[in-house]
C-alpha cells in the first residue's frame, strides 16, 4: 500500500466503535486540519508495508489511547474518491476501509487534537462530515 504518491490511491483506514446497540463514537476533526470541525470515524493513513487491521490499530491507539484486539476489527465498508479527478495531479484518491469495533481496551479521549463524542446512528447521518465519511455512514446506518 502506497501513502497517495502522484496518483496513487491514499490507503486510510477507519474504525466505528459501538459502545451500545445505537451508540458510536465520532471524532471531530481539529479547526486547523483539512475538513476541520468536521465530524468523522477515527482513522488515520495505512503506512508502507502495514496491512490495514494492524494500521487501524495503530491508529485508534494514537488518536484515542485505546487498545484493540484484531479480532474486534470487522470489515464493514469502504469509501473512495472518484479516481478521475485525479489524474496527473500530486496526489492520489483517498480509499477509507471502515472496520466496526465493539470492544477495546481504556476509555476513548481525543488525544491529538479536536474532541469526540458519542451519537445515535440517527444522529451521525445528520453530523456535518467530510464526502467520504458521509458515504460510510450511509452505508453503515443506511439514510
């Protein structure tokens, strides 16, 4: 997996926590960021030679200080950029692989910046997210 090099898809991964039948946790994305103030599934980038389960929890271990067992990761969807805009520029389409999670290691906090927050699947559709994230909530929780 390549990180976007000029035209190369950005592998990003992306994890649902479900804390209870309809409660998810959501990550608002830092005012200074790209697609800041915006709400989204925590993630991050795949790095070279990292599978994604292993990247994911990496990741939700350094954006929210929890632990994750593989086994707690399900594949559940996936969102990309449509790969045409992107043709001859520096960077690639962004492909998010969303993995449902239920059970972790420590209480979530927002470590690197911005906040999070707990929300009905109701409640996450109508969240201002980024394009991809408001995919994978479609897709998730349907609406």
């Amino acid at each position: 997996m390549t990180i976007g090099a000029a035209g190369e898809p950005m592998w990003v991964v992306a994890g649902a926590l479900r804390a209870s039948e309809d409660t998810w946790l959501m990550h608002r994305r830092p005012l200074e960021k790209e697609h800041g103030g915006l709400w989204e599934f925590p993630g991050g980038k795949v790095e070279p030679a990292e599978i994604p389960v292993k990247a994911l929890i990496r990741e939700l271990h350094e954006e929210l200080g929890i632990v994750v067992a593989e086994t707690h990761c399900r594949p559940a969807g996936f969102a990309q950029e449509d790969p045409q805009q992107f043709v001859g520029k520096k960077r690639g389409p962004i492909v998010i692989l969303l993995y449902t999670i239920t059970a972790w290691q420590g209480e979530p906090r927002a470590i690197e910046g911005g906040r999070i927050g707990w929300f009905t699947a109701q409640e996450i559709v109508s969240l201002a997210k980024p394009p991809l994230d408001r995919e994978l909530a479609r897709s998730l929780f349907g609406g």
